[in-house]
C-alpha cells in the first residue's frame, strides 16, 4: 500500500493555518508509537484491514510515509505502549484477552501472557499499557472486562508476564496510566466517569495509591502523559505532577504530544494540528490535515516537530517536518 502524498501549500493569513506535506496510510489502526532506538513509527492494525496488515504490527518510516516491517502479534491487536529507552513494545490483544511483547529492532513477537484471574464475569483485557523506565521487561496494565459493569477491572505491574502481588483492584480507578520520571511512580486517571486522578507508587511489591483528587480533569474518555514534571491531558488540562493542582488548560482537545524539542504542545483536533506554546499556553499556529475524515483517536510524536495520528476512519496521517514551515518565520 503507497501512501498518498499532499502538497504543501503556504496560506498568508493572521491565523498562520497551512496544509503542510502530509503522508496518508489507508488502513484501519487502533494506535500508533514512536520509538526512539528505532527511529520508525509503529502502529496496530485490526483483522478487518486483510492479509496483508491484519492482526499485526506494522513499521512505518517517518520520513516517507513507508510500511517497512510488519509482525503477526495475534487476535485483533489494540492499545500499543513502547519503552522510552529499549526497542520493545507491547501489544494489548483484544481477541486473545492477552499482551504481546515484540523486540522492535528484528520485528520478532515475543513472550504472550494473561492478565490474571477474572475478577468478574469474563477474562481481563489490556486498556491501556505504560513500559517502566529503565526496565522494559516491566508494565503496568490497566484492565477491563467487557462482560462486567463497570468495566474496569483494576490495574496490575507485570514483570516478564508475571504479576507482582499488590495490585489494585477497585472497580473504579486509573484507567489512562502513565508513568513519572522515576519507575517507583505511576499517574492515571479515571476516564470512565468518576473524574479522579490518581498518584500511584510501584515497588517491588507491586503497585497501591498514593493519593487521589477528584475533578482536577474533568472529562469521560480524556486520556493522560507525563512530562517534565507535568500530566498532559487530552482534555486541554495540565496538572502539576508534585501537588496534584490544576496549572492551567490549552483551550484544545484530542490526542496530545509534547514536542521538548521547541516546548510545544500539540493537539489533533477534528482535521488539524493545533500547536501551543508549552509555557504559555498561547496558541502558535495550526495545519490542516488534508484528507482527514472521522475522529483523530491516537497521537505521537515521532522525532522533532513530527506528528503521526490515527484516525477512527481507517487513515493514518504524518506530518514529517513540522519546524520547517516557520523555520524563517510567518509566512
């Protein structure tokens, strides 16, 4: 499958929005991640997209828009973490009720396990997955069960596969997760409808809730990232890391990057890149994605100023070179 190769076009206008050179990928996907040992994009695609890219892992060259790789991880492949600094990924399983681990430099499935014992009518399914930093044989996994109301089936650190101990295992809790700066710290956020965020501490244990605060995000379905100190929210909402407290809202919503690069925050929302000054939080400019149908439901960065998004209409997008649009200021 080629993908599909816009033009760039400048549009001088106080606003600053342009179509910038946009590579399109035709295939249904559930999420994308970037790894930075490997340089290459890789998303999930479901069985619907066929034999050639169904139930796999697929690699995609950021600087052409290329498929370059692809590996068979199992039944109906979802949510998708890989490590900050090991070629590794995890692939949450909706077929199988399982994770699968691929080592990402020979596009190689590896280890496959379970989630632990049904806590409620069925088995348990991967809703969101965060590596451990410095230990990418480390996970924590966020848990559902289909069959369950609420659905949420509480929260697990898995070494290798196998489960620590201490877990959490409320049927409501963090659902988005993401890990802090340190391995011995875990954020997540309830986007099921109680609103809470959640401060969590790993150990060798396993995982328990250091704190939690209602109402700091608001929004169901907002998922959430940490960086430098702070929790990005795909709601628009920042929330200091430290004290838990409300720092300030980027007045955008939908899948959230943040670029350390130039200090920028950028949201995919509806058909554009809306990008944000990260101090600030004043907007910079916005680009349109040509194409674009649907609902953006996943984002990553993948290097300086490079965006790549998926979209709930069976469109990956990337945008290459972001910073050279205004490399010489507004057009």
């Amino acid at each position: 499958m080629k993908p599909i190769l816009h033009a760039l076009v400048f549009l001088s206008c106080l606003t600053a929005k342009v179509e910038a050179l946009t590579f399109e990928i035709d295939l249904p996907s559930h999420n994308i991640a970037y790894s930075p040992q490997t340089g290459m994009l890789y998303a999930t695609i479901p069985s619907s997209a066929g034999v050639s890219y169904g139930n796999r892992l697929i690699e995609i060259a950021p600087i052409s828009g290329f498929i370059t790789d692809s590996v068979f991880v199992g039944s109906e492949p979802d949510c998708l973490a890989v490590s900050p600094d090991s070629p590794i990924a995890y692939v949450g399983l909706d077929g199988a009720a399982a994770v699968r681990q691929v080592d990402l430099t020979s596009m190689t499935a590896g280890i496959q396990f379970t989630l632990g014992p049904p806590m409620g009518f069925g088995p348990l399914y991967a809703t969101q997955i965060a590596v451990m930093p410095g230990s990418p044989n480390t996970v924590a996994v966020s848990r559902h069960d289909v069959a369950a109301d609420p659905d949420y089936q509480g929260l697990g650190i898995f070494d290798s596969g196998v489960m620590r101990t201490a877990s959490i295992t409320s049927f409501y809790g963090p659902t988005s997760i993401s890990f802090g700066s340190s391995p011995n710290t875990l954020y997540g956020y309830d986007n099921y409808g109680q609103s809470t965020l959640y401060a969590m501490a790993v150990d060798a244990s396993g995982v328990t809730v250091s704190s939690s605060i209602p109402d700091v995000i608001i929004g169901n379905g907002a998922n959430i990232l940490f960086d430098s100190g702070l929790i990005y929210a795909t709601s628009g909402a920042v929330v200091d890391a430290n004290t838990m407290q409300l720092v300030g809202t980027y007045q955008s919503s939908g899948p959230v990057v943040v670029d350390d690069s130039d200090r920028s925050v950028v949201f995919v929302n509806k058909s554009a890149i809306r990008v944000f000054d990260r101090d600030t939080f004043v907007p910079t400019f916005s680009l349109s994605i040509p194409n674009a149908s649907g609902n953006p439901i996943a984002a990553t960065g993948c290097g300086p100023m490079c965006i790549a998004t998926v979209y709930d209409s069976d469109q990956i997008f990337i945008v290459p070179n972001v910073e050279y649009i205004f490399a010489n200021g507004f057009e």
